[in-house]
C-alpha cells in the first residue's frame, strides 16, 4: 500500500487548489443556508468555531497518510486491525457513493432550473446523467490529468465565480444584521459546521500520501478547505437571510450570469465529486487490494449517478448527521493511537483490535445522545474528547483484547 518516492509530487500549492475545490460546492452553499435561523452574527461564529474544530482534525488525518504513505482507510488499520479496516471501508464506500448522489443530484436541479430560465428545458434526469458522465471523464483523466492540471485550472475559475456570488449575495449589507428567527439551537449549527470537514476524513489520507512533505500538505490542505468551506457557507446563510432562497441558481440567475451559471454549477460539482468518486475506489482496494482504484471509482460514480436520479435531497441533513456518528468517533480512536499513545505501528498479525471497536461503538452511541440533547458544543466536539479520553484509559488494560495471525513456530513445524 505505499508508495514510491518518486510519486510524492504533490506540494503546498496542488495542495490549496485541491481543497478549496473540494470546498466550493453547492451541498456547502445549501448547509450554510440552513443555518439561517440563528441569524447572521451567531450563524458566522457557530460557521467559524465550527470549521476551525473540524478542520484541525481534518488536517491531523492527513499527516498520517503523508507520514506513513497509506490511504485514509488503510490507515484505521492502526487501531482496528486488518478486519476492522474492512467494516470502515463498507461505510466509507456507502457514504462517498451517497455525496456522490447527493452532489450530482444537488448540481442537476440547479442546472435544471437555469435551464428552464432561460430555454424552457425541464430535464432533470438528463442533467444527472450529464453531471456523471462528466465525472467519469475527470476520474479517467487520471491523477496527474485531473488532480493537478485540469484541477488548478477549475479553481482558478472557480475562485472567480466566489468573488461573484458574494457580491450578489452582500450586496445588500444591511439585512445582516436581521435578528434571529429562532428554530435552530447554537449546537445544531456547531454541529453542521464541524461535520462538514469531518466528512472528508476518510479521504484525505488518499491524496496527502502523495505529498512532498508533511508542512505543505498539512498548510495547503487546512487553509484551502477553512477558507473554501466558510466561504461557501457564509455564501449560503447570506442568500438565505436576505433572498430567503440558499439555492445557487437563483443567485448566478441574479448575477445575470446566464449560460455560464451552468458551467459554473457543473464544474464545482465535477472537481468535488471526483475525490469522493475515486476515494470510494481506494477503499474497496482496502478489502481487495487486486482491484483497480480507478476502475472501482468508475464504478461508483455510476452508482452514485444511478441513486441520483432517485434520491431524496431533503434527507440531506439526517445524512450529514449519519456521516458524523460513524466517523467522528472513528478518528477520534485512531487519531489518539497515533498522537497521543504514540502507536504507529502498521501490523501485517493485528486481524482485529476489540477493545478500540468496543470504544467506538460506545462513542456513535454517544453521538446519538449528545443529538437528542441539543447540546450547546453540538455532538461531534463532546464525542470527539469523550471518545479519546475513553481510548486513552481504557488502552493500558485492554492490550490483550486483539484477535492476531498465528504463524506456523519451529516447533509446529
């Protein structure tokens, strides 16, 4: 599963293009409108504390796939052994294939209604089929085509299209100061904050692997997704405060512009959709190391381009809320492995380690309860710390609690 060192090529700049890409999507513009309730002071600390919290742990997980040169899934392996690796990457398939089909999904009913502006075209299962198959080519272009070439070139463009959105968006600055409405608790909109950059965990690992040095990778990736994300959300919330409409199209429509709204909708759904494409591949190469990663992300993105046409956006936020209760304490167990215990040790023996799975099905309970509290830290944060703490304990008398390769001994022999 490593690398050689002639293939970490990636430095601080691939780095900052790649995540604020990653970043500039219409599912973060849509979660920065839910925020609105809270109103436009409180709903930018909630983004901002948020995101800070989430992106630290983001950019944690990414200094061990650039230290130890292995895919973010490969890397659970640490704590969990070869056998608990596997259940991660059944969820971790599951997940990136449903932000597969909520990304295309959330980019054809934008382009859809730009379309009908402005020729009468009602084709939204036409538009999730475009959006796939444009994936598809990005995910076929390969690493050095798509990730670093093509994919400067997108944010560039993209970057652009920010500053222009803002400016439909702020124009109007004195509706941000707006009171709250009220509906949503501060831990509610924490949580929708933090969950985001946690949400790329499982991926991250798979492209800082490739870097050219911890710093840059660490530096490039944490600036480019803080900066790329709040932007986006704090897009979102404005749009929602002040047009009551979070919807992308709307507001490209209001910028008049026109047709190239639908490339701009296409585009940052393409550079974001492919890392979850091809991270999927990466993950099953995890439990089957003889598949092809591109040709498995090939497949998925066909699956995902397959729910899409089905699948029910307004359950969007229960599936963030799902994505945070499996990963958040996942990594929490890995990360305190790796930083704190200080065991960074990839054993070819280590089948599974019971103790850290008993942990972590505890913290996605607890994840569940800190739900239903409506706590004012939100869920992930306590859960974070709690797991941790809990790991941390509970490591020094659990070490026997793992399931172990038996070689064949002189003896046996």
């Amino acid at each position: 599963m490593t690398n050689e060192t002639n293939q970490n090529t990636l430095g601080f700049n691939h780095f900052l293009f790649l995540w604020f890409g990653a970043a500039v999507s219409i599912a973060e513009i849509l979660t920065g409108g839910l925020l609105a309730p809270l109103g436009f002071q409180t709903g930018v600390m909630a983004i901002v504390i948020g995101h800070m919290v989430g992106t630290i742990i983001l950019v944690l997980g990414g200094i061990i796939g650039t230290q130890e040169r292995i895919p973010a899934i490969v890397s659970t392996r640490i704590s969990f052994g070869i056998y608990g690796s596997y259940i991660f990457s059944v969820l971790n398939v599951l997940q990136l294939v449903g932000w597969t089909a909520v990304m295309i999904i959330a980019a054809a009913r934008s382009a859809n209604e730009i379309s009908k502006m402005l020729w009468g075209m009602d084709q939204l299962s036409l538009w999730s089929i475009g959006i796939g198959g444009l994936v598809l080519l990005w995910i076929a272009l390969g690493r050095e085509g798509g990730l670093k070439k093509m994919n400067m070139l997108a944010v560039f463009l993209l970057f652009g299209i920010t500053v222009l959105l803002s400016n439909v968006v702020f124009k109007d600055s004195t509706a941000l100061s707006a009171p709250p409405i009220g509906g949503m608790s501060f831990g509610e909109a924490l949580e929708l904050s933090v969950i985001m950059p946690l949400s790329w965990l499982p991926l991250i690992a798979d492209y800082t692997r490739f870097a050219k040095d911890k710093t840059s990778a660490a530096l490039g990736s944490g600036l480019g997704y803080f900066i790329g994300s709040c932007w986006m959300y704090l897009i979102g919330l404005g749009a929602a405060i002040i047009a009551e409409n979070p919807e992308p199209s709307a507001m490209m429509l209001a910028a008049n512009l026109g047709l190239s709204a639908l490339g701009i909708v296409v585009l940052a759904t393409v550079t974001t959709t492919f890392l979850d494409a091809y991270s999927a591949g990466v993950s099953l190469a995890n439990i089957f190391p003889k598949l092809d990663e591109k040709r498995i992300a090939l497949v998925m993105t066909v699956i995902g381009t397959g729910i899409a046409l089905w699948v029910n956006i307004e359950q969007y936020e229960n599936f963030l809320l799902a994505i945070g209760s499996v990963f958040a304490p996942l990594f929490a167990v890995l990360l305190t492995e790796y930083f704190i215990i200080k065991n960074r040790q990839l054993r070819p023996d280590l089948l599974v380690n019971w103790s850290a799975l008993a942990v972590w099905v505890l913290g996605v309970i607890m994840y569940h309860q800190f739900i239903t509290m409506e706590f004012v830290l939100g869920a992930t944060i306590p859960v974070l710390l709690l797991t941790s703490l809990l790991y941390k304990i509970t490591w020094r008398y659990t070490k026997e609690w793992k399931s172990c390769k038996k070689y064949p001994t002189a003896s046996s022999l």
